[in-house]
C-alpha cells in the first residue's frame, strides 16, 4: 500500500483577516523598526507554524481572492456587498505576508475572477481524484465545510492563533444533523449576511435545519412545497424560491476552477533560511529570529586569547588606546544580575576572565580611567557602578554606532560580526541558551565566546565608522548617542526613590473599591458570574440582558466584548459602565500599583533600565519598570506617581516637559505659514487648528470637543495616521475622519507641499533624515505595489518629525548635564518620560534649577518657532505634574 501525501490547503485572506484582528488589541506593539504593522503577518506566521508542525504536510498551497469582482458578483452584484472598507493597516501587510509564504517555501496563489474557495476547492479535487493524499483545509470561515469527505478535514480557525473547529463529515452530522452537500443547502435557505447571500426571508438557522431535516435537500423542500400547510414560511418560500437557488450557486464552491497550477507545483520545499532571517529582522521578528538560527550550525572561527585568573597576572602592557572591553551579563535586567565574565584587547592580543576582582584592581582600575572603547557603554557603565568602578570617558560604542547605521537587524555583537566582518558568531542564546533554561556555559566556552566577541569589535570599529562618515551621522555618533548614553547610565544608576507603603495603601484602596465594583456589577447583573471572562460577560450582555448584538462582534467563542464594544454600550447600560470602571481599576492594580512594587530595590528605589537602541525615531523606551507606560489619563493612575518621592526631606522633585514640541517640529520643517503664526503668537495649537478646520470663527466658539477632535488630527497627521485609525481614535466614521484629514491639508498648504517633497527626495535617495541626520531608509518607496508604496510615503513623512523631537529632547538633556556638573549643583536627573525630564532638586538650588532647566531645554536648538518647557515642582511626581 502506497503511504499517502498529504495536503494543506489554506484560506490565505480569511485566515489573514482572523490574524490581523486577533492581535488587534495589540497592534501598536506589532510594528517593525520601520513602523509597518506587523500583527497579521505575525499572527498568520504563528497560525501556519502551529498548522505545519501538527499537518506535517508534503504538498501546501495558501489561496488568495483577487479582488472584489468574481463571477458571483456577475451573478449577484450584492453580493459581500455592505462589508466594512478592509483596514488600511491590514491591506499594508498583505504584500509581505506573499513574501514570507516565498521565504517559506509555501506556493501562493490567486485567480482573477475567482474566490480563494474556488481554488481551494478545485485544488481538493485533483487530489480526490488522485486518491493518495490526506487533504486539511484551512480557513476562517465555514464556507469551506461543504468540501469535508472521508479524505478531507476542514479546520476553521477560533480564538486566537492556535485554535481550530475540526470538521469531518461525521462532526458535521453529529454537530449540525447534516452532510457536507447539505451545508451548501443550509446556507441557501438561511442566507449568510457576513457574504451579503440573500436566503429565504425569515428563515433561520432553526427553522432551515429543520426543512433539511424532513425534505434532504433545497430541490426537496420545493418538490413537497405543496404538502406544506399553509404559513408565512410557506409563502415567504414560495416568494423567494428563485432567490434560494440563486443563494445555492453563490454558496457553492467552484471545484472546476480553470487554474494554471497542479499538485507537481505545490510541493512544500521548505524553508529559504537567508532570506527568511533577512525577512525577520525587516518585520522585527525576534523570537522567530531565534528559533530559526537556534539549529542553525555556526560558521566557527578561532581567536587566540589569554585567560588572566588572578590578579597579580595583570599588567599596565596588557591595555593601550586601542583596547576594546567587553562586560557580560546573564539576562537583560542588569539592575538584578551579575556579570558573568569580561574579555579586552586590541588587534594583537584578547584577555578573557571571570574574575571580578581585576576589576577594582589598581591596574584595571587605571586603564578603565581613560575614554574607552566597548559595546555598550551605558550597560557596561551601569554595571561596574556595582563593583564600585567608574566608568567617565567613552571613545567608541559599537552598539550605539550599529544602531544609527541600520534599525532593520538587531545590534548583538553577532549581528555586528554578520553585517561588518567575515566573521560568523554564535547568538548568545546559541551559547547560554534562552528563557528559564538561561545558564553560565563552563568556564572554557565562555571566556572564548567573549574573546570572540572582542575580536569582532575590533575587526567592525573601522568599518562601521567609514559607514557612518559616508552618511555623515558621525557627529550624531559622538555629540548625541554616546553623551546621552552616559547621562542616561547616572539616570539608572541614581535611581529615584518609590515609597512602597504608599503603593501597598493604594493596592488595599484599590482591591476595597474592587470588591466594591465586583458587589455592585453582581447586583446589576442580577447574578454571580467570572467578570474577566469575555465569554460569560458576553451571554450575560446580550443573551440574558439583551442589549443590542448589532453592537458588537460574534465570534467563533461568542460575543466580543472588547472595550471599544463596551463604551458603545455604556450609555445605554449602567452594568457596562461600572465593568469598564472595574476593569481600569484591576488593571492599574495588578501592572502598576502591585507590579512596581517587585522593583523597589534594598535602597528603596527603582533603577528602570533605558533602552536605546530599540526606536526607528531615536525615541527612548524604559523597562524593568517601563515608566512610560503609567496610565496617566485616569486620574486613579496619576495617584500611582505621588509613590515617587526625592530622597530626602530638603529635596523636592521638578518635572519639565516640552510642549508640543513635534507639532513645533513640524512647523519647522514644513514651513507652513499659519502653524508657525498660531506658534509664535503664542495661541493654543489645537484651538487654532478646530478652527481653521471646523469653520469656527472664534476661539471662544470652539468647544472642548471640537479641540479634542482637532488635537486628535494634529497628532494624527504627525504620526501619520490613517482614516481608519483616526476614525477608531475619535468613534468617527471614516468619511468623517478621511474629511478632517483632507480640509486640514486645505488649510495648511506648508504642510501638504512639505509632505509632498519629503517623498520625492525619499523616492530619489531611498531615505528620509532629521534636522540631525539620523537616517531612514525606505526600500520600497518606489515598489510597485500601491500599498508597500503608500507605506513608506507615509513613514518618509513622518520619520523626520518624530525623529528630530527626540533628538531635541536628548540635546536638551546633555546640556542640562553639563550644566549641572559645571555649576556644581547637587540637583541630579532622575526620569526621562516621553518629553519629560524629572529631577531631583534640594530645596536651596531650586530658583536656580528651574532656570537653568527652562533656559537649557527651550536654547537646545534654533527653530523658527519657540521651543517651550513647561516645569513644576513638588514633594511627589504627582505633584510636580
């Protein structure tokens, strides 16, 4: 007996569809270093890994539509009429989703004036007639249950990535009390409103398996109309028997469809690994980076180097100018780890050791004295700062100089070794390993993994700094990324002091005002029920309360109950209202109020780390606690901050921001005539803008609303939003949305003339840069896709604007801290957020800090309209804001 293949079939779109908004909740933190939005291709990557680990396929084709027009809308010119306009953030990642199913090795196809069922469906038939293939199907949709048989399974795909609904034909009969061939007559009679499939007027699910059920088939049901007893299902089918049989043909899938493709063609070939980890670090694919090279063999070479055990073996000839050192750490939070072990060297010889005590030896200590070279000097700072060793001056930083030069990759020293030598490194998590598996390799493959990495960063050091002359970023090296990198190490190392009995008071205000909540939902309700389960929420809402369905989504799982979903509902249900209040005060619980506590260190203070090298824009992040993300819009998460203190009784904390300081940006760099008029005159931004926009004569005309609306578009154009996301934003519809968008283009032509440029300079270069020349680059800004095209338009006309404010903010924050160091201030940097900067100040330097704070943040740079910092002081951050 000849063993049998087995075929994967997919529903490219649907499954696509399902992905994008299974991560949608998250689609902000889906997006690559060149702010593409990633979640569908990430969610379709996870769905098809999970589908070829368990199929195990020798044959896969993923099935596309091709458009809107198919031969059923030829038939039916309503039919998937009414569907919601496809997200632009989805339509942006179609392409690269084709891309990756290449890199796969997975065939992709589509057919012009067919649907991907059809494909599918006529694919599923050449291997029926084969009959040597085990076929599994794969969509979102139960369209495709009609094509289940002995041979063929149908998966349709439920919450998540993960989850699927196996349909054979004996599922379907115990599930539905129906054959395959009748599914396509369920759907005749009951319509389908999802595809805009007409049906029987009020015939339903019920009522259609029940006709089903007594007569076999649609043919059936109106050979014996007559022995119908007379009713207004009756009469509604004999009304609309021309309509069910057009509804049969809609809903049948085409298995003769005429492709230009066989099973010969779809053979899965398996993985391109080179192009495939290319595609990862463009969409910023860590984890899938890793699991592709985890069992990837390593191209070795050999370093010489010398292991130094003691002290007394060290020696002032073993260290000169040229030296790169290298600190390793186990894990990212260094704040909570310790080093591991440490490697230095030039081109004529490596030191590798794990003894930290020739780090606070007089010799070690003297070298470490003069600017040095390293990889990392933020970290390695941070780190020695434990041991008591100061690190003052810094030469070069291969990380800092690998991240202005490309943001597509990662910046491990492996990557380096990749990008700017002939050296290939092991990963790090090829060495350690990763997760809770992380541990110190023996001494021997340690020390020589860190001499490796000592000699790739002498070998990268000329290359990269040629780069970055050729792109002129060489001052941006020097004069910003490696100054602030020193300013932010003193920030993590000084710390700020968190009172954690203030926190624990918060959490038990906070868990009486919950189980408050949880008493009165319960009340409301009129029954107990498990509150964070969308699941019995979602039956409690709409089945038992019966609030109206038509506000939200029925998913495979049951309704959403999405808080876009409830705010809608709020209004009209005072149970809804208190279950999104409910659900803001459990979250600030849980992450802030409980989760910061695990950070408050013996000296009572939070060291949060300062990533970099993360951002496109230049824009710091935080994390280990992430700072930047304490939910300051409610006020019960502006509270968290009064927990922030200085530490000591004479010292207070100041807080200074820019105000709309990429707005200011912008002005700038468009030139646009009224936004800089409405900035130097001094009058409020979004004021200005609700009326140039609205059509509002007077300042005092304006409503809160209306500058609600005009801040949201004013920050919109910035970030480049979409209709789409500005219509979510405001709960707008999209005409609405796409309006405030064109009239704000009208009404300030500078920016539209800008916006127009900076794409023709980015289509001539393939980049776009700030007013400092941190660069951009755009491949696909001359793709011949209208979407990648669309894409990279609008991340060249944003990237200079965002771009430049962070750079500012960094600016303002070097010069504060020389400053502070000339003037011999004790007044010390403590919090970057966003563009906020916060200190710690005692109380006899004040006057003179907000001064020099004021002067120092708003001299940073020359625009031609006035930077603004706005300060405040108090005894908490919360007081300070």
């Amino acid at each position: 007996m000849v063993d049998k293949k087995k075929l994967l079939l997919i529903d490219g779109s649907s499954v696509a569809y399902r992905a994008f908004f299974a991560l949608y909740n998250q689609i902000e933190r889906f997006k690559n270093p060149n702010g593409l939005h990633t979640n569908a291709i990430y969610g379709f990557h996870l769905m098809l890994n999970h589908l070829l680990e368990r199929v195990e396929p020798t044959h896969v084709l993923v099935a596309f539509d091709a458009g809107k027009t198919t031969f059923r809308t030829e038939m039916y010119s309503d039919y998937k009429a009414g569907r919601a306009k496809t997200p632009d953030e989805f339509r942006e990642q179609l392409p690269y989703i084709r891309e990756l199913l290449s890199h796969l090795g997975i065939c992709y196809y589509d057919l012009a004036q067919y649907e991907a069922d059809d494909i599918i469906g006529t694919v599923d038939k050449l291997a029926e007639d084969e009959e040597s293939y085990d076929v599994t199907i794969v969509s979102g949709d139960k369209d495709l249950i009609q094509l289940t048989d002995k041979n063929t399974v149908v998966e349709i795909s439920q919450k998540g990535v993960a989850e699927f609904e196996e349909y054979t034909p004996d599922y379907l009969m115990e599930k539905m009390g129906i054959t395959p061939s009748q599914f396509i007559d369920l759907k005749a009679l009951m319509g389908d409103k999802s595809d805009n499939i007409p049906g029987v007027t009020k015939v339903g699910e019920k009522t259609a398996l029940k006709l089903l059920l007594n007569y076999s088939s649609l043919e059936g049901v109106y050979e014996h109309i007559d022995e119908m007893k007379a009713s207004k299902m009756k009469e509604n089918l004999i009304n609309d028997k021309e309509k069910a049989f057009l509804s049969k043909t809609l809903a049948t899938i085409n298995t003769q469809a005429p492709i230009t493709i066989g099973l010969e063609d779809i053979v899965y070939k398996g993985a391109d690994v080179e192009k495939l980890s290319a595609f990862y670090d463009e969409m910023g694919f860590k984890q899938f980076k890793a699991n592709l090279t985890k069992d990837t063999p390593k191209e070795d070479f050999e370093v010489d180097y010398q292991v130094i055990d003691d002290v007394d073996s060290l020696s002032a000839d073993m260290f000169s100018q040229d030296t790169f050192y290298y600190f390793e750490l186990l894990g990212e939070n260094y704040h909570m780890e310790d080093i591991i072990g440490f490697a230095w060297g030039d081109s004529q010889h490596i030191y590798a050791s794990d003894n930290l005590d020739l780090l606070t030896s007089p010799v070690f200590r003297e070298a470490l004295d003069q600017p040095i070279k390293t990889y990392d000097f933020k970290r390695s700072k941070v780190l020695l700062s434990h041991l008591g060793v100061e690190l003052e001056e810094l030469a070069f930083d291969s990380r800092l100089a690998k991240y202005l030069l490309s943001t597509v990759e990662d910046n491990t020293v492996a990557t380096i070794a990749r990008l700017y030598t002939d050296y290939a490194l092991d990963t790090d998590e090829a060495v350690y390993g990763k997760g809770a598996k992380r541990a110190v390799p023996d001494k021997a493959p340690l020390l020589s993994h860190l001499a490796k990495k000592v000699k790739v960063l002498q070998a990268s050091e000329s290359v990269m700094l040629e780069k970055l002359d050729s792109h002129a970023q060489k001052e941006l090296l020097f004069d910003m990324e490696q100054p602030i990198a020193k300013v932010l190490a003193k920030m993590e190392i000084a710390g700020i002091r968190v009172h954690k009995e203030t926190l624990q008071e918060m959490e038990r205000d906070n868990q009486a005002t919950i189980d408050s909540l949880t008493k009165e939902i319960y009340e409301l309700a009129g029954e107990e029920f498990n509150i964070n389960s969308p699941k019995q929420l979602g039956i409690l809402l709409f089945e038992k309360l019966g609030l109206p369905v038509e506000m939200t989504k029925k998913t495979k799982t049951g309704y959403s109950t999405a808080v876009d979903v409830l705010e809608r509902l709020a209004p009209i249900s005072p149970l809804v209202t208190k279950i999104l209040e409910y659900r803001q005060i459990a979250k600030l619980q849980s992450t802030y109020i409980v989760g910061l506590q695990d950070y408050i260190l013996e000296d009572g203070k939070i060291h949060t780390r300062y990533i970099q090298d993360l951002t496109q824009t230049g824009r710091l992040s935080s994390a280990d606690p992430n700072l930047q993300n304490i939910p300051i819009r409610l006020e019960a998460g502006r509270l968290i901050r009064k927990a922030f203190v200085p530490s000591g009784e004479d010292e207070v904390l100041l807080s200074s921001d820019y105000s709309q300081i990429e707005l200011r940006v912008l002005a700038h760099i468009s030139g646009d005539e009224h936004l800089i008029q409405a900035f130097n005159e001094g009058a409020d931004i979004h004021t200005s803008t609700a009326m140039r926009v609205f059509g509002i004569d007077k300042a005092e005309d304006v409503t809160a609303n209306d500058r609600r609306n005009a801040k949201a578009v004013n920050f919109g154009i910035v970030y480049g939003i979409s209709d789409f996301g500005l219509a979510n934003n405001l709960g707008i519809p999209r005409k609405v949305a796409k309006g405030y968008i064109e009239t704000y283009f009208e009404r300030y032509p500078g920016i539209k003339d800008y916006m127009e440029r900076v794409v023709r300079e980015a289509r001539d270069k393939g980049y776009v840069e700030t007013l400092f020349h941190r660069r951009r680059e755009l491949p696909d800004i001359n793709s011949r896709n209208f979407n990648i095209r669309n894409f990279a338009e609008r991340t060249a006309i944003n990237s200079p604007i965002q771009g430049s404010a962070a750079d500012i903010l960094k600016i303002a924050m070097i010069n504060l801290d020389k400053a502070l160091e000339a003037g011999n201030y004790k007044a010390k940097m403590l919090l970057q957020v966003h563009d906020e900067i916060v200190l710690e100040v005692p109380k006899d330097e004040l006057a003179d800090i907000k001064r020099l704070v004021t002067e120092t943040m708003e001299s940073a740079i020359q625009l031609s309209v006035p930077l603004i910092a706005d300060e405040s002081d108090g005894k908490t951050w919360y007081e300070a804001k």
